[in-house]
C-alpha cells in the first residue's frame, strides 16, 4: 500500500489499518469540515456530517481505486452523499415527526469552532444555493469544480460520469450558472 498521507497514495485499506486511517484522517479533515460548513448552517450537523464522513470512508475505503481518481474527489463524492443521505433522513424525520432528532452535545469550544466555520463560509454557502436552479447532477458537479476546487476529472468520479460526459455538462451549465449568480442573493444567509 502507498502512504495514505500522499494525494495519489492507495487508501483502499484504511479501513482495517487505523494508523493509516488516522493519517488520511488528519490530511483530510478540514477539507471535509469546509466542505459540510458550505452546505449546511447548524454548527451540531456540520460535526455530525463531518464524523459521519469519516466513518463511511472506513466503510467504503476497500472500493477506492486509485487508477480511477485522486483522494480529494473520491473523499467528496463520499461526502456528497452522506450530506445527500442526511438531507432524505432529516426529511423522513420532519415528515414523521414534524421535528429534528436529538443532538449529541457539543461544549462551547466546539460551537465557537464550528460556528466560525460556517461564517467563513457563507459566501460559498450563498452561491451554492444560488445554484439551485440546475439540475441536481448537474449543480453536484459545477460544485464540486468551482466551490471545492476539484478538476474536471476527479468531480466526473466524484458523481460517476466520464470526464468527457462532465466536460460536456459543464460546458452546457455555464451558461446557466452566470445567469443564477447574476441574480441578487435575496435571503440567503
């Protein structure tokens, strides 16, 4: 196995391998933490998701295939979908229930911490927003491209398409995406 801590390593066994887990963890985790801060506001999800992130990379980390994409895009797509999966829960929950399931605790350090994430974020939580407008495969992969940095390519595996195909949807979204981000960002916070 390559080092974990490398950006092209092998990290497909990190989830039996806890000091390579816990260095892929600690090259990773405020990339993920920045990347949940620009997609939700609660400072208690934000650190839920960003956990839950890590524990689907334990589950999952026996698929990775480095001939198929760097670390970076494949540890999104993951966090893509556990944000995804989270927004289905919370609305099953709010459907069944009519409210939210309890928090675990956090102390005043951690809300400040996480709290000053989200502020830092808020420009980029407006504009992802703002994308609302296109459609859901589509506005994952301008994302994942313009917001969090990724190539073309490793967002293309990030949300399972061939790089061609996500050229191809790029192209045809900027059009699109100039137009939304043209519009005033009226209450989005």
């Amino acid at each position: 196995m390559h080092d974990p801590g490398s950006a092209d390593g092998d990290i497909s066994g990190i989830g039996d391998d806890p000091v390579a887990f816990e260095v892929f963890y600690r090259r990773h985790v405020e990339a993920v933490g920045r990347f949940v801060a620009r997609r939700v506001d609660d400072p208690h999800l934000a650190a839920d998701l960003t956990a839950d992130v890590f524990l689907a990379v334990i589950e999952s980390a026996a698929g990775y295939r480095p001939d198929r994409g760097s670390q970076i895009g494949w540890l999104f797509g993951v966090a893509r979908n556990v944000i995804a999966d989270e927004g289905r829960r919370a609305a099953r929950r709010l459907r069944v229930t009519g409210r939210l399931a309890g928090r675990r605790d956090l102390d005043a350090d951690d809300i400040a911490r996480i709290e000053e994430r989200i502020d830092a974020e808020s420009a980029a939580r407006r504009v992802h927003r703002s994308l609302s407008e296109l459609p859901a495969d589509t506005r994952a992969l301008v994302e994942l491209v313009a917001v969090d940095g990724l190539t073309v390519a490793e967002a293309a595996i990030a949300v399972g398409l061939s790089p061609v195909a996500a050229r191809v949807r790029l192209h045809r979204a900027r059009r699109l995406v100039r137009a939304v981000l043209a519009r005033p960002a009226v209450g989005l916070a």
